[in-house]
C-alpha cells in the first residue's frame, strides 16, 4: 500500500518521531560506547541504502543497581561561519541478552550566533522541541517488545529509528538544514523522510514559505510551474506513479502543498522541495529533489533571503 510521507509528517503520530522512555527491565541495556568515528549519513536522493556507519562498541559494566548506560559522541563541527554549528550523534543500544534490538541515533544540533544570544536562543529552543517530540514518540517499551517477539531476520539486524541534520545554507540571512528521518522495524526495506528546517539568520525564527515571499501567489505559481516541468522529464523516463495511481487531488495539487508543510529548505544555489518516497513515485525511485533556482524567484523573494 503506498503511504503519503507529507500526512505522515504532520499527522498526530508524526510517523518520523517515535517516542522515548526509560527501560526498566533489568535485560535492556544502554551500551556505553568509548568513542564514535563520523559516521556517513544515509543517502537522501535515491532509495534506501546501506545503513550509516557504525563504529565498533565497547561494552561496560553495569552500574550497581542495574542503571541503564548511555553512548553517545561527537560527529563534527559542520559550519563555522557566520553562525558556529556543531551536531553531536545521540546513539544509543538497547539489547536483550547479546542480541540488539533497537539502535537510536539523533542529531543534537548546537548554535550559537556571534553577538546574537537571543537568536541563539530561539534556534536551539526549536531544536530542543524536536528532540523532545522525537523521545516522546518512540514509544520505548512497544517498540522493544515488538523487536523481542519479532525479530528482524535472524536477529543480527535490528530495529533502528534515526534523526539527521545537515546545514545546508548558512550565510547571516539564512540559516536553513536539511532533515532526514529514518526507521526500520522489519521487511524488504525501512522507511524514511526528508523535510527542511529554516531559520531567519537575525531572529532565529522558524520560516515558512509566507515569511519569504514577498508575494506569495508568484512565487507559488514559479515553483509549481517549474516542478511540473520537471515532472514531465521525469514522466519520460518512467520514474513517476501513474495518473491514475496518484491520490484524488492530482499531481498539481500536491505540488501546490508542498508550500504549505516542511518539505523545502534552503541551499546555497536554490530552493529545494521535497517529494518523498510514495508520494508520487515508487519507493525505488527514491525521494525527489525539485530545485528551484534563485534566478527564477529572487524577484518575489523579499531581500533578506534571496540567493
């Protein structure tokens, strides 16, 4: 049955933040890890791939009465101006025995804008937000004992549910990442979602497409316009559901949402939209990037955020 990531984003359950609890059974370990290497992110544009890289882990000890152990580690510092931004890589295991049956990753993202304490602020509130929501929708307990009553395979893979960042424009006026959402609990393949996060690079408010337009029925009309032109290449070559396999309000129709949710973001060059898996192409085709370049929209972008 295909699914339609852009209701899964926004609906109630968020399918991409599932929720966090601490473990309370004395089986159910956090392995604490020594030190963890960067680690390559999954693979945005195309279908589902490897795993990312995990790095080699240390088991300890438990502590005396039985307290869960946490790992965790630094990924990198991905821009230093003209706003400093590092992300650290929350991993946690959680095991039965010797066998795992969850892995958790989340980018804590951190900033911190020079002079700018108030939207520094703003920024890392949103983020911590995210974080919370993430936690809150793992639900912990379900997950690990549906990952206990059925394991993945023959039990050497695992459940897996991740979070990940990458900036993706950062230049005083914009501070804008990409996001990617990513689980797996069993089958052919997991599932995940790409989305956008941006930010104003003075306030630190979260922008929506109103907040960048200056007038927002042009700038609509550019985007989708040039989205279905791109999606007539894409029809030639065959990567694209069908008419009649898309949903009832058409192709055109979800493009014009695209301005309405999160599926966008900021890059050096363009602004990208996002369809993801399901939408309106099969899984195999991967989520879709549509680039619009500023050249097409600086006009009725207000200043502050043109390319």
């Amino acid at each position: 049955m295909r699914k339609r990531w852009k209701t899964a984003l926004y609906a109630a359950a968020m399918a991409m933040l599932l929720t966090a609890c601490a473990a309370t059974e004395d089986e159910i370990q956090r392995v604490e890890q020594e030190d963890i290497t960067p680690q390559t992110r999954p693979e945005k544009t195309e279908a589902e791939g490897e795993e990312p890289n995990v790095s080699e882990q240390v088991q300890q000890p438990e502590e005396e009465g039985g307290e869960a152990l946490e790992e965790g580690g630094i990924f990198e510092t991905v821009s230093n101006s003209p706003v400093q931004v590092s992300i650290e890589t929350d991993k946690k295991e959680y095991k039965d025995g010797d066998r795992i049956l969850l892995i958790t990753n989340y980018d804590d993202v951190t900033v911190s804008f020079e002079g700018n304490e108030a939207a520094s602020q703003a920024v890392m509130a949103e983020f911590a937000r995210r974080k919370e929501e993430f936690e809150e929708r793992l639900e912990l307990e379900e997950t690990l004992e549906m990952a206990r009553e059925n394991p993945v395979v023959d039990g050497s893979v695992s459940y897996s549910e991740e979070n990940w960042y990458t900036v993706e424009r950062n230049d005083g006026r914009v501070l804008s990442f990409s996001a990617m959402w990513d689980s797996y609990e069993g089958g052919a393949h997991g599932q995940y979602m790409i989305y956008g996060v941006n930010f104003d690079g003075t306030t630190g408010k979260v922008l929506t497409i109103d907040d960048v337009a200056r007038d927002r029925a042009a700038f609509q009309e550019i985007c989708v316009q040039e989205m279905l032109r791109q999606c007539e290449d894409l029809k030639a070559r065959g990567v694209l559901f069908d008419e009649e396999m898309l949903s009832a309000e058409g192709l055109q129709e979800i493009l014009e949402g695209k301005m309405e949710g999160a599926e966008w973001y900021f890059t050096e060059n363009e602004i990208r939209f996002i369809s993801n898996v399901y939408e309106i192409a099969p899984y195999a085709a991967g989520s879709i990037d549509f680039d619009i370049s500023y050249e097409m929209v600086n006009e009725v972008l207000k200043e502050a955020y043109r390319g």
